[in-house]
C-alpha cells in the first residue's frame, strides 16, 4: 500500500513536518507528502478543488478534521490496516 497525504498547510520549517518525517520512519507503508498551495484564508470550500485535482481515479480517500472522531494512533492504524486489505 502507498500512502499519500495532501496537506493545505506549509510545512516546509514546521515541527508537523518533523512528526511526518518521524512517522514515515516506522511505517511498513511507503508514504510521501505532498503540500497544496491554496490561497491565503481559504475556506474549505475553496480549497475543496485544489484537493480534488490531486486526486487519482482510484484513489481511496481519508479526509481528517478536528472535529472529526478522535482515534489513538493504535486505533488509526488498524482503520488503515483494514481499508488497506
């Protein structure tokens, strides 16, 4: 399985960009990142299409949001693990 993550954020001297680094380190998936330049103050209606035109037909999509359901790192590895198979 590759795991790709578009992120609408800057990382480039980020400390999120550290915890990636970390994470793909002791991941059995291969894993890349990629940033998506949105404008400035987007909203996430604006930055829906920047998302979608990275987008593959077969592309397996996983959207995360603070207000979402919190897992532990266990919890969100299984998830993945099983979408995986």
């Amino acid at each position: 399985m590759k795991i790709r993550i578009l992120a609408v954020v800057k990382l480039k001297n980020s400390p999120l960009l550290d915890q990636f680094e970390g994470y793909v380190k002791r991941m059995n998936w291969k894993m890349s990142l990629m940033e998506i330049d949105t404008p400035k103050g987007a909203s996430s209606s604006q930055e829906e299409p920047f998302i979608l035109k990275q987008l593959k037909p077969d592309d397996f999509l996983i959207a995360l949001d603070e207000r979402g359901a919190t897992l532990t790192s266990p919890e969100f590895a299984a998830k993945i693990a099983q979408w995986g198979q």
